[in-house]
C-alpha cells in the first residue's frame, strides 16, 4: 500500500510544483525549454532528413549498377521504376522509425540541453524553500551540468535497454506488447524523475552511486513525478510534445525538489 501512496504523494508535489512555479513568478522558466525544444526540432528534421536522403541515394546507386538477369522485365516493371520504388519504400521505414524511436532520443537531448536551466532553477527552489542562499560558482555551476548530462545519458542508456528488450520479446511473442506497453511506460517515468531528483542529491554532496540508492529507495514518489511529466509529453493536441516540454520540466524539477526537501526534514525529525 505505501508504494502507492508514495506513487501519488510525486503526483502531488508535481502539482505542487506548478502551483509554486506562478506563485513565485517563475513562468519564464518555461520559455527555455519551448526555445530550445524549437531550435532541437528542425535541427532533428534537417538532420533526419539529411541521413534519409544518404541512405536512399547509396540504395538507388547500388540497385542501379547490380546487374540480374531478367531484372527489367520483372513483374513488367522497368528496372528504374523498381529502384524508385524501393528507395521510398525504404525512406518511409526509416522515418517512421524516426518517428517511433527518435522521439525519446529527442526529448532525452532537451533534457540534456536543458541541464543548466534545470540545476539552477533547483538551487531557486531550495533557497526560496529554506532562505539558505546558493551564490553562483561558475566551477561549481560546470560541474552541476557534467553530473545532470551524465545521469541523463546513464538514464536514458538503460531505458533502452529495456525498450530493446521488449520489443526483442513482442517479436517473439506478440501478445506481451499488452502487459509490456505500460510496463515500459513506468520505465521512462522512473528515469525521467530519476534525472530531476538528482539535480537535489547533487547539491546535497551525495555522489552518484549515493544519488541513485537514495532514488531507489523513493521509487514509487519519484516515479508519480516522472509519470505527471511523461504524461504532459503526451497532451493530446497537434503541439502536445511542445506544450509538455514547456511545463513539464520545470515543474518536475521544482515537485522533485520540493519532494527531497521534504524527504530530507522527515529524516532529520525522526534521528
């Protein structure tokens, strides 16, 4: 019972953490991510499109100097139709690839980019929260950043390896995807509030392997934080993914560092 009454405790302190984000008139906290979100977007367009065009233009240059007998004549089509034909076919596959896979690599990248934005607006909290004042150390402020692109990329390395995983088991036995597809789900909102509730363990001097027993330890609350901002990646309108990346994580940030602060005053009390 109490791994899901901590499960709803994170969903609270992540609404709490919105009603802190206008309390304190913090709101243009969320231009950062909806600037930078833009700016990842047509660079991953441009990108993908670049490799996809790669990709089709080595296909159609190899199709084009094999030479089978027979090759013009098959299904009555002519040989230059057929490569065509391959070559969308192909770019089609890779795009929606793209589009299944790349979106969690994507957000992972905003995440990361947005790693400097997201410790300093944890120190904000924290100091709002206790007056204990946080002056800016350009050497420190460095290594906040190196240590949240880190977890970011160990989080999002062992998410995919649970997405692999699973997709490797759905082949092989279809029916799984209906238990698997929420399970992974609760995966990426376990990592998700993993990376914002480090940006805390880290100003609090708990190296990495500490960062990550204290996470585990919290599982449940900090996976309601993730799943509130999982769940705002997915609004459903034509820029839900835009509109997610607004809200989402600067109020997960600000509910992760509400939640540990909180976590951090029961402890105390009770030694």
């Amino acid at each position: 019972m109490s791994v899901f009454s901590d499960f709803f405790k994170g969903i609270n302190y992540f609404l709490k953490g919105f009603s802190f984000l206008f309390k304190n008139r913090l709101w243009y906290y969320m231009l950062y991510p909806f600037i930078l979100w833009v700016v990842v977007f047509l660079a991953t367009l441009f990108l993908v499109g670049e490799f996809v065009a790669q990709i089709t233009h080595w296909l159609e240059n190899y199709l084009t100097t094999l030479t089978v007998d027979g090759f013009e004549h098959l299904l009555f089509f002519k040989k230059g139709f057929i490569i065509k034909a391959l070559s969308f076919l192909v770019s089609v596959f890779l795009r929606l690839a793209f589009f299944f896979i790349g979106g969690t690599i994507v957000k992972y990248i905003t995440l990361i980019l947005l790693s400097p934005m997201l410790s300093r607006l944890s120190e904000i909290i924290e100091s709002k929260i206790t007056g204990k004042k946080f002056y800016f150390s350009s050497q420190q402020f460095l290594k906040d950043v190196m240590r949240g692109i880190f977890i970011s990329l160990l989080n999002m390395f062992f998410e995919y390896v649970f997405i692999i995983v699973g997709f490797v088991l759905c082949f092989f036995f279809p029916p799984l995807i209906f238990v698997l597809t929420p399970v992974l789900f609760f995966v990426s909102c376990y990592y998700y509030g993993c990376t914002m509730m480090d940006y805390s363990c880290e100003r609090h001097k708990m190296n990495i392997s500490q960062s990550l027993s204290f996470v585990r330890k919290h599982k449940a609350l900090v996976s309601g934080i993730g799943c509130c901002f999982a769940l705002c990646l997915k609004i459903p309108t034509l820029f839900g993914d835009l509109a997610g990346l607004m809200i989402g994580p600067a109020v997960a940030c600000i509910g992760a560092t509400l939640a540990f602060h909180q976590i951090k005053k029961e402890e105390s009390a009770q030694v």
